[in-house]
DNA sequence: AAGAGAGGCAACCGCAACGAT
DNA sequence: CATCGTTGCGGTTGCCTCTCT
C-alpha cells in the first residue's frame, strides 16, 4: 500500500540529540503529554521527526528510568525471559521496572551473550553448547513466565535432580558470576561526574554517555524503581532456569518455584507499577 | 604518547500490528 | 471490509570511548 515515510525527510534532523533538544522534547511532553507523536516535534520546536522524539523519550529521557549496569537479579530475570521469548526485548523489558528494551537488547548482545558462550550456553536456545540443538527452540510461554524481579528475588528455587546442565563455579576459575559483587550497590555504578548525577535522576542535569546529549530529569520518580531492585543483597548466582530447561520449570509450576508469588495465574504484578510496564499512553 | 582495534551504546531503519475511518 | 495513519518492535549501524600494543 505504499507506506509513507514517517517524517519528511527533508529538514529533519538526525543522530545524536543536544541537550537543547532534549529539554525541549521534555519541557514539552511533561507539560502536555504526547498525544501524537507525529506532531509533537512540531509542537515542541524540534527539527525530528516523531518517530525519533519517541524513541528518545522512551529509551532516554522518560523519568522512570533506571541507568547504570543492570543488576545480578536482572541479568538472571533477562536471561530466562530470554530463554522463553526469544528476542522479545520489549515483553522482557515490560518485566524489568526502569529497563527499555533497547537498553536491555544491548545489554545481551555485548554482555550477557559473551557470558553465556564463556559459560558453554547457546545463547540463542540456551542449551550447553555442545548438545544437538533439536527442540531448542525458545517456545512462546507467556502463561508461564518467571515473576518479575520483586516476587523473584525473595526466593530462588533449587535446581531440580535431574539437573540438566550444571555449570559449577569453580571457585579459582574466572568470576562467571554476571555481575561482580563490588558491582551491586544501592546507587546505579555511573561514572563519576555529572552522570552520577544522572543516575540519582533527581532533578540533575547529566551528560549522556557520548558527551553530547544531556539529560534533564524533571522528577524523582525512579526512586521507588530502582528500589526494587537496588539494596538487594547480591545472591549467590544459581543455576538458571535455562540450564534445567523450560519442562521442568512448567511441571513444577511457578506456585512451586515461587512460592508465595501465586505463580503467574496470569495476572502482571507490575500492572500496578508507574509507568506499569512502560505503557507511555498510560503515563500522560 | 600515539595509533589501532575492540567494545559499548545511542540512534536509525524498515516492517508489523493495531486502531480509526 | 478495505484502506490509511500511527505506534511499537526488533535488527542493524555508526559513533564514541576504552584498552592494548
């Protein structure tokens, strides 16, 4: 049907946005919302085309984000979403407070992918490396999935008997841990400067990672986020779910991995959550 | 100290899904 | 029901920073 493209082309700006810019698109949406992305960089003064404002806001300047690395717990919550979602980042991140997908996708394609090959994991079926990956195929489980980081961390399971894979740290071998523990502190590990700043995002005005965007955070709303995961004792890293396969997990049932989560039972304890899962639209 | 290479991250592109008309 | 417009998503790219030589 012939799609237009989302923008004009000409007169639109790209790349890397200024702090300017940023303040613009903030002032504007925090004062009036967005209530189509197409016009707001009309409406804000902004040479973009929507189409960027959004991904900007989204992935960047919305208030309840989180920066810095993301925690053990998260990791292990990515990697046996992932091992049930596939590259479904933006369902994954729906389940990480504070995490886009963008952030998290990046976050396993230079981190947490490398782990996995180190440790002898397919990143990709997530079953050991030198296995024949037949029916390794991440399956669609969405009835099913893990809990989100609050439910999750208050109990891990055990691994069960059969165990699968089990990859036993060896404790003089290289740290296969994915998150060192001096790395886990209440505060995100920014940088130093005026990103630490950023990291509080507490009303900061904080240079982004590549020096030429700054950030304005309008609000402390991350807080509440961040302390759901942050201050969280840094557990012992236990064999992921991926390691004894899907089946098992769906035999035993989340009531008997989690208990006291209610299992899933369908319901998305983050419904309540601000911002709950990122619905923008539900934010304005 | 300088250059090269690698790694990490922000942003873009194109397609799909969804809702409105 | 078909078409169009908008938004969302996932893959990919390019730039910047860091590390190594």
């Amino acid at each position: 049907m012939g799609r237009q493209p989302c923008c004009d082309k000409v007169g639109v700006k790209k790349g890397p946005w200024t702090a300017e810019e940023d303040q613009k698109l903030v002032g504007f949406l925090l004062t009036h919302g967005h209530c189509c992305w197409r016009v707001v960089p009309k409406l804000a003064g902004l040479l973009r085309c929507g189409k960027s404002c959004r991904l900007r806001w989204t992935n960047y300047l919305r208030p309840d984000l989180k920066r810095g690395l993301l925690s053990d717990d998260e990791e292990r919550l990515v990697i046996d979403l992932h091992a049930q979602l596939g590259n479904r980042w933006s369902k994954i991140a729906a389940r990480l407070p504070g995490r886009t997908d963008n952030e998290i996708k990046n976050h396993w394609n230079t981190h947490i992918r490398k782990k996995l090959v180190r440790m002898g994991i397919d990143p990709v079926t997530h079953l050991p490396l030198q296995e024949p990956p037949a029916a390794a195929a991440p399956q669609e489980q969405e009835d099913h999935l893990p809990p989100p980081l609050p439910q999750q961390q208050q109990q891990r399971h055990q691994p069960p008997s059969d165990g699968g894979l089990v990859l036993q740290e060896d404790a003089g071998e290289e740290d296969l841990s994915l998150i060192q523990p001096h790395e886990i502190t209440t505060a995100p590990p920014a940088p130093p400067t005026a990103a630490a700043a950023a990291a509080s995002n507490c009303g900061s005005v904080s240079s982004a990672s590549g020096g030429s965007a700054s950030v304005v955070s309008p609000s402390c709303s991350s807080s509440a986020s961040a302390s759901a995961v942050s201050g969280v004792e840094a557990t012992e890293w236990p064999e992921p779910l991926y390691l004894f396969g899907m089946d098992g997990i769906m035999d035993a049932g989340w009531d008997d991995l989690f208990p006291g989560t209610g299992g899933m039972g369908g319901v998305d304890p983050f419904d309540g959550y601000p911002g709950g899962g990122f619905d923008q639209d539900g934010w304005m």
